[in-house]
C-alpha cells in the first residue's frame, strides 16, 4: 500500500527526510544547498521526488553559465559561456573570425553588477586571464553600447517591467546606480519571457531583457528571485504571491520536477 504523500516545506525537514523520501513526495521551495552540493537536485529528481520549483529552474537560477548552454538560442549572438582556457582561445578565434572587438564578461556566481568588466579586446581578456586574474567559469558576449535594460517580473497572472537606465555606468543594474521607469513590453518580448521560462521550466521568475540600438531584444539572465527595488510590487505582496503560487503547487496544480 501506497504511503501517504510526503511535502518537505522547509530546508531543515528537507535534511533530516532526506533518505527517506520516496517517489511522489514533493519538496515545496527553493532548495539551499552550497556550490559543492547541487548534485542533490539532481538525486532528488532521479529518485521522483517532485521539486517545486524545477531542478531545472533552481540549477539554471544559481549559475549564469549554465543559463548561457540552456538559453544561448534567445542570448546576444555569439555569448559563450567560458570553462577553461580551451574555451577562451577557441571564443577569441570565433569573435576575431567575426570582427568582434570589445565584450563584456559576467562572473558565474555574482548578481548586482558586481561581476560584470568591460574589456577594450578580447586579447585583454585573455591576458588577465591567464595570468590567473579573472577565474573560471565565466560568460562572455559583445559589447553593444547605447542598449535599453530592462527587468520583468513574472509572478503568476502578476507580470510587471521596468526599463533600467544608468548615464554614469554601462550597468545598469540599481545596485550600481541605475534608474528605474516603467515600460510596456511588445508581444513578442513578452513572448520571449514565456519561451524562455518554459525552456527553464521557471514558474515563476525574474528576467532581464537587452534591447538592442537595432530594435532587437534578448535575454541577458534569469532568476527565481531577484531584487525589487524600483519595482511597482512591495516586498509583502512578493512574498504572498509566491507563497500564493506554491499553494497551488502543493494542491497538484503547478508544473515539477
């Protein structure tokens, strides 16, 4: 007989339940497990336990790497995520194959802008590089100056966009003293959201989108949390909001695994 449905609420429980969760029990929320631990989701998944959000969602939200594998079909053309030095000297031939000069690279594990460095050549990158001043892994893409940022916010039937500007700063990001305004997104970029989400199995998220002078818009990362501030949504209707959509889930109405 069939043993009643196991739901893991909090990380603790998680922990302590660990070897004797089975088959169809669910693990409500985001699971905190250190770098050297993510084969856990993994595990969890393989054995059928079903993760509300997605292992998928929760791998891809920790690391910009490897949203960059998941998601380079809807990124700036040409970003590569970088491992090793094998990497690199094969990225720096492609870009010179294309004419590409200037790019931007994002530490793998940094928000807020702070991992974010701007580089006159790739040449340069590789330099620091190898000298051992700029560590693996890390995304690299082309610089394009005089881009639009914005942030969208998705959150059920709540779905809200802010365009983040910053004269002083290629970044944009109000960590590093951007601006915020409200936008209306086109179809097609709430389209792109949507795509990209579904890719990622996110059901709930934080994106954020770069337009582009030529009009064109791509994702640059998302997140199943990020920061709010300039947002039109307060920090308590976040939290009901989400709790809101992990209710559902627990009632068997959300997307798993």
């Amino acid at each position: 007989m069939r043993k009643s449905k196991r739901i893991i609420k909090d990380n603790d429980a998680l922990r302590q339940q660990y070897h004797q969760l089975d088959q169809g029990d669910l693990v409500l929320g985001r699971i905190r497990v250190k770098a050297t631990e993510e084969q856990l989701l993994l595990d969890l998944a393989v054995r059928g336990i079903e993760l509300f959000p997605s292992a998928l969602s929760q791998l891809a939200s920790r690391s910009k790497t490897f949203q960059t594998l998941l998601f380079s079909p809807h990124m700036v053309p040409h970003t590569r995520a970088v491992h090793d030095s094998h990497d690199l000297l094969e990225t720096m031939n492609h870009l010179h194959q294309h004419g590409i000069g200037r790019v931007v690279t994002k530490q793998d594990r940094r928000n807020a802008g702070q991992g974010i460095h701007l580089w006159d050549s790739v040449e340069n990158l590789y330099t620091q590089a190898s000298l051992g001043m700029l560590p693996y892994p890390f995304v690299l893409q082309p610089f394009h100056p005089g881009c639009h940022d914005i942030r969208v916010i998705v959150l059920g039937e709540y779905r809200e966009a802010y365009q983040r500007s910053n004269p002083d700063n290629f970044r944009n990001n109000l960590h590093m003293g951007g601006k915020s305004s409200p936008c209306t997104l086109s179809e097609s970029q709430w389209t792109l959201c949507l795509r990209v989400m579904e890719r990622g199995q996110f059901p709930y998220a934080h994106l954020d989108l770069i337009v582009l002078p030529s009009g064109e818009t791509y994702v640059t990362e998302i997140n199943l949390r990020g920061g709010i501030k300039g947002a039109r949504i307060t920090p308590r209707e976040y939290r009901e909001r989400v709790a809101q959509i992990q209710e559902a889930a627990e009632r068997g109405e959300g997307k798993t695994r």
